[in-house]
C-alpha cells in the first residue's frame, strides 16, 4: 500500500475514506503504464484532522484543501483560473506547482462528489462547435479564495475579485465553482495528463468548471487589473468544500 499514514483517534474515521478515495482514484486512473501517469499519492497526518497529499493540505474541519502557487496574469483574456506547468498558461489567472491527481485525492477524502466520468476525449483546443454543445457537468460546490501578502499584510478574498467580465467591465459575481473531477479517456485521468485544473470556459477534463453564465465564451472571462497582485505573487490557493444540503443557501 502506498500510503503513509500516522492513525490517531481523529484520524479513525478517515482511513476508510482513505481506502475508498483510493479505490476511486484507482478505477479513474489505473497504475502507471505510462510516463505521465504517476502513482497513487502518498496521504500524511500532520496534526489532528489535517493531512498532506503530496503538496496539498486538508483540513476535515475546515472542509478545506490548500496549496500554493502564483499569479501568472496580470491583465488579457483567460479561459483558465488555475494551471499547473503542463496546462495552458498563457491564458491561466494563476498557476501552481501540484499535481491533478493530489488535489483530487485530496478532495474524494473531504468527501467530494464529481461528475467524473469515462468519456470521449474534449478538443485539446476549445473551439465553437465544442462551446456550443459542451455537456452541462455536474458535481459538489467549493469555493474558491485565495491568501497572499501585500506590504507586509496578510490578505484573503474571494478569487472572483480578482476576475472580470468582458461584458459588463466589473468583477465577477462570488459563487461557487463546480467540482465535477476531470474525467478518464483511455485509461488515463485527463485533468493530471493536460494540467488544467479549474476551467473558466467549459472543459470537462478540468477538475473544476465555472458556472457562471456565459461559461461557454472563450471571449467573456478577464483578470480585473485594477485588483490583482503582480506577476509572480505567491498565493495560497484554498478550496472550501460545500455541504450538498448548504449549497443552495451560501450561493
């Protein structure tokens, strides 16, 4: 077994969530029979209901997964919110050095539910056939914020503050994001193969997509200029798991 796991009494309840998210994990992307397929992550208790999954935190308490990475836009048009090396950066808000598979691991055992599926693979370019008829994804709400330092002062927003709207020329409304959880092509997890992770324009290989309307123009979506932080800020990325009944009452 490839987990590395201290049990104390708070953590009893999540080695059977541990085993199931794996087991998860497993069916969606199967042991490495490639390069760019990693193997399953390896899960640590750092203190009482916190753990890391390779370079992710979770807290159970919080419903919280965190990692770090860095402002990657200052201004132009976007079609992600966040990337890793191998996604598509040059239209990413934010990039980060984590794995797909790290985060998802991370969220299966916070109890997150994905729309994740096998299916045919999306364009490697999104183009407007595809936009037009993009499949409407499901899966558990989150919010996303993000923590940085300005002059010496520890800020948190909404990561919405930091987006805009093409149409309307102001900050996106505060939601959450859907986490429908990539999906699995040929054996292989889509989101850890293409390294974008949280979509603006409809991409079901992402682990997360934007709702919002109009989440299907890759000309509406761009960084607020006016709110975010340079080029190469560091960031602390944090995903808040919401509870299926509170969905609709915190949107």
């Amino acid at each position: 077994m490839m987990t590395m796991i201290t049990l104390k009494s708070p953590a009893a309840t999540l080695l059977a969530s541990l085993t199931l998210a794996l087991a998860a994990l497993a069916e969606e992307a199967p042991a490495p029979a490639k390069p760019e397929e990693p193997a399953k992550p390896a899960v640590r208790e750092v203190s009482p209901g916190v753990f890391e999954v390779g370079k992710v935190r979770l807290d159970q308490k919080a419903l919280t997964v965190s990692f770090s990475g860095k402002v990657n836009m200052e201004r132009g048009l976007l079609e992600y919110l966040i990337v890793n090396p191998k996604g598509s950066a040059h239209e990413s808000l934010l990039v980060t050095e984590v794995s797909a598979t790290d985060i998802h691991t991370a969220m299966l055992l916070l109890g997150a539910k994905s729309g994740a599926i096998t299916a045919d693979a999306p364009p490697t370019q999104l183009n407007d056939e595809f936009l037009r008829t993009a499949p409407k994804l499901t899966g558990d709400s989150v919010f996303i914020s993000v923590k940085w330092k300005e002059k010496g002062v520890e800020k948190t927003v909404p990561v919405e503050d930091w987006l805009s709207n093409q149409e309307k020329k102001q900050a996106i409304e505060h939601g959450p994001w859907i986490y429908n959880g990539s999906l699995v092509y040929e054996g292989r997890f889509l989101a850890q193969v293409d390294g974008n992770l949280v979509a603006l324009v409809t991409m079901p290989s992402a682990l997360l997509n934007n709702p919002r309307k109009n989440n299907n123009n890759d000309q509406m979506w761009n960084v607020n200029e006016k709110d975010t932080p340079k080029v190469n800020t560091p960031v602390e990325i944090i995903f808040k798991l919401v509870p299926p009944a509170d969905s609709k009452t915190k949107k």
